[in-house]
C-alpha cells in the first residue's frame, strides 16, 4: 500500500479511535471489582476516569502547537506507543495510587490524537466530503466502546479472568496500530504549507476565537459532558439502579455507540449538502438532551432500550462530525492541529469533572438520576447559545491568492492536496 494513501491513512484512524475508545471503556464494566479490591466509594471511582481525562485535556493544546512545529504524524505515534505501553503497565499496578499514575499517562498519549488526526484528515478532505469523513472515522468510537464494553464484560465475568487481563490485551494491538500509522500515514499538507504557504502558518491565534468559534466550544463542552457521565457510569447505573446482571451491561451499554453508527454517517452525509448547518445541530443538541432527560425518567425498561438507542442515533457521536466539518469550514488550513486542539480541549474538560461529579451527586443523593438530568440542561444550555452564532467566516480571506483543492484522487501529480487559484 503506498505511503498517504488518503483511503488507507481514513482506515488507519478509524482504527486508532477504535483502540482510543476500548481502552477508556474497558475499565466502565470492572469499576465494581476495581472498587472492591481497594474499597473505593463512587467519588474515587469516578476519580479513576477524571485523572485520565484531565491528563488527555492538558494535552490538547499543547499537541496543535507541537504537531505543526514537529510534524503531525511524528507526534500522533509517539503519543499513542506511550498509550499503548501505559494501557499494559496499568494491569500490573497493586496500588491504587500507582493504577491512577498509568490512567494519567495513558491519558497524556491518547491526548496527541484528536489535534493531529483531524489536522491531516481534514486537509486530504475536500470541503464536499468532510461531513462525510468525518463521520467514518468516528464510527471508530463506536465500535471501540463497543469493543471495550463486551471485551471487559466478557473476559472478565463470562471467562472468568482478573480485570488485569483486559488491559494486557488491548495493549498489544494498540501499539501496532501506532507502527502502522507511523509507516503508511503521510501528512501532505504540512508539505505544501512549508513550502508555498509559509505566511499562511504565522496568522494570529485570534482567528481561532471568533463568536463561531467559542460558541462551538461551548456547546462542544455541553454535549461531551453527558456523553463522558454515561459512558463511564452507565453499565454501573444498569447494575445497581436498574437491577440488571453484570453479564448484560457491556450489551446494553453498546447500544448507543452502535446506534450512532448509522446516525453519524447520515448527519455526516446531511451536512456535507447544506448550506447552514446552524438548524441541525441545534436540532441534535436539543434532540440529545431530552434523550438524556427520559433515560433516567422512564421506567419501563423497553423504553429505556428505546432512549439509549435514540440518544446514540442523534447524540454526541452524531453531533461531533459535523462540529468538526463546522470548524474546517471557518479555520485556516494551517491551523487545523490548532484549532482541533481548542475544540477537543473545550470539550475534554467536561469529562474531567463529568465521571467525578455524577459519583458525587450519587453518593449525596443516593441515586444516579442526577447525573442524567443535569447533562441534559447543559446540553440544552448549549444548544441554544449556538442560535447565536453568525453567518460562517471564510476560512481564507477572499484576496487569498491560492486555496486548497484536496480530493481522494491519488493519482493526482501533486499528492492528495493540489494549490490552485481561486476560479
């Protein structure tokens, strides 16, 4: 397979947000046995998860700035063997103390991830298939919580394996999607900045905080704050609030990353052919967060299945690729790693405080339903501040002698992204 080959290098991530996502999730279904050999309460479960998010959150900004003075490939690799050594290393902690360290440098390799893959994605993707692209490489999110929900669930109660287990494996295959990317992922478009568009890389960090933009980090913020709660508390709230068997949780929890499969590619596909993109995602926002709402308020446990099935079709994982289309639209080409940065940080921030505060609320209350109720006022509260958003800024300015022209057509004499003038 040749080297940036732009079909491969959108397999390749997907796989990366695969193992991403395994490993945050594998740990969901285990926090009652990982609680129980170091006698936890829910606050310090939820630190577990709050000390690898906050540790992947400082790294967002950081990794914009060091992908484009060091390479975007370069840097994404690096960070991600560091995930994979530190993913193994994390089931042979016999400390709490020491298993919170692992989560924290696990945290600070995935952390070079978001910034750079959606940096060297989005400028091999033309302004028509974004939406698109996006949506397929994050259905890797999908099947990765997916992957660690059943994993977990089954090595762990079904074969009847130490939770350790779990982490061992999953290193292994992660650390090879990292030799992967390093040998076949090539980022051309750091090529073609360095050497025809090197006024272009020195714009101002003010175009990355337009009202466009800090709405969006805003509203990104909102809707990864109820995503992260549930993912990290879900198969223990279907354990211990709605009585189910351990067995069943990693199933049931899955649904909503593999009913965000098909939602995401058709948003994805819906956004790529609009205009405004401004009536669909508050629609999903809006939509999401009363999915939020009736999840804890139902009773029966059909129309639970039936909430957590809806929130994935229209939720998170269906909002996120058409923000980040959103963001390629309105940012200069050169400061994609930049601005992925700011976005993921914006949002990463909410899962710092999301698993920790829902296990606090449980232990005060002495229930989980908080949690839920609260997620989804701030998604709403997000939604409705991105009416406020204005007409979309050109990502250049229109005297710009040159633009992108980027397609899929690899047999182009230039490489994946031709300089063009403005027709």
């Amino acid at each position: 397979m040749k080297k940036g080959h732009p079909i491969f290098t959108i397999f390749l991530f997907f796989l990366g947000w695969v193992f991403m996502y395994a490993d945050r999730n594998i740990l969901s279904p285990v926090m009652g046995d990982i609680g129980a050999q170091w006698d936890l309460n829910k606050s310090e479960l939820g630190l577990m998860s709050t000390v690898f998010f906050a540790a992947y959150a400082a790294m967002q900004i950081p990794t914009g700035f060091l992908a484009d003075q060091f390479g975007r490939v370069k840097i994404l690799v690096a960070g991600y063997i560091l995930f994979g050594v530190a993913t193994f290393v994390t089931g042979l902690t016999t400390t709490f103390g020491m298993f919170l360290l692992m989560r924290a440098l696990t945290g600070l390799g995935e952390g070079t991830y978001y910034g750079s893959q959606y940096g060297i994605s989005s400028s091999i993707t033309s302004e028509r298939y974004r939406g698109l692209v996006s949506a397929l490489i994050n259905s890797g999110m999908a099947f990765g919580i997916s992957l660690g929900f059943i994993g977990s669930t089954y090595i762990t109660y079904t074969l009847e394996k130490d939770w350790q287990f779990t982490f061992y494996l999953f290193a292994i295959p992660t650390i090879v999607i990292a030799i992967l990317i390093a040998f076949f992922v090539k980022d051309k478009q750091r090529d073609q900045e360095k050497n025809s568009l090197n006024k272009e890389t020195k714009q101002s960090l003010k175009v990355l905080f337009t009202k466009n933009h800090i709405f969006v980090y805003i509203l990104i913020f909102c809707s990864l704050y109820g995503f992260f709660g549930m993912l990290t508390w879900l198969p223990y709230y279907l354990q211990h609030s709605r009585g189910l068997e351990g067995s069943q949780t990693g199933i049931i929890a899955s649904l909503v990353p593999w009913a965000s499969i098909p939602g995401a590619i058709f948003f994805g596909y819906i956004s790529d052919r609009i205009a405004n993109k401004k009536a669909l995602i508050v629609s999903l926002s809006v939509a999401g967060a009363l999915c939020q709402f009736f999840i804890p308020y139902t009773e029966s446990y059909s129309w639970l299945l039936i909430g957590l099935i809806v929130y994935g079709l229209i939720g998170k994982l269906a909002l996120d690729p058409i923000l980040i289309s959103y963001m390629a639209d309105i940012t200069p080409s050169s400061m994609y790693s930049k601005v992925y940065g700011f976005f993921n940080f914006s949002g990463m921030l909410s899962s710092i405080f999301a698993p920790y505060i829902t296990g606090y609320f449980a232990d005060k209350l002495g229930s989980m339903e908080f949690g839920f109720y609260l997620s989804g006022a701030l998604l709403l509260v997000g939604g409705v501040l991105f009416l406020f958003t204005g007409k979309k800024e050109r990502s250049y300015p229109v005297s710009h002698p040159f633009f992108y022209l980027c397609s899929f057509n690899s047999r182009a004499s230039s490489g994946l992204c031709k300089l063009v003038a403005p027709g």
